[in-house]
C-alpha cells in the first residue's frame, strides 16, 4: 500500500514534515492505493512475459545440454 497526495505536497518550515494541501493551504486526507493492482495488466502482456520465461529456461537447458555433449566429446578425444 502506498499513500497518495491527491492535491500538493509541502514541507512544514518549523517541523520539516510532510503536508498534503489544496491551493488555500488548507489540509487535504492523503489516499491509500494499492501499489500493485493485477487488473492493471493486460492478458496480451501477461502472455508475453509468460511466453519469455519460459523461453530463458528453455534457453538455459539448451545451452546447458550443449556444453554437456561437448565435453563429453571431448573426452572421448
């Protein structure tokens, strides 16, 4: 969770601490968001990113075959 300022932000000159504010200086409630929402993502980028996971590990496997054969030929040398 993570707070929100929906006016603007300032600095108390004697305390130093954080206020949220309207134009008139009058104190505004700060607003709890979610800092993560799921329903923010789309199903096309969900996919995509899913696709290329699977795709490194793949990639990992392969390379990791590869270099088992290799040296396996190597020592048949």
């Amino acid at each position: 969770m993570q707070l929100e300022c929906p006016a603007t932000v300032n600095t108390d000159p004697t305390t130093g601490a954080v206020l949220c504010q309207d134009g008139t200086g009058a104190s505004v409630g700060w607003v709890v968001t979610p800092s993560f929402d799921l329903t923010q993502l789309d199903q096309g980028t969900i996919t995509s990113y899913f696709s290329w996971g699977w795709f490194i590990v793949f990639l990992g496997w392969a390379t990791g075959k590869g270099v088992s054969v290799f040296i396996q030929f190597l020592k048949r040398i």
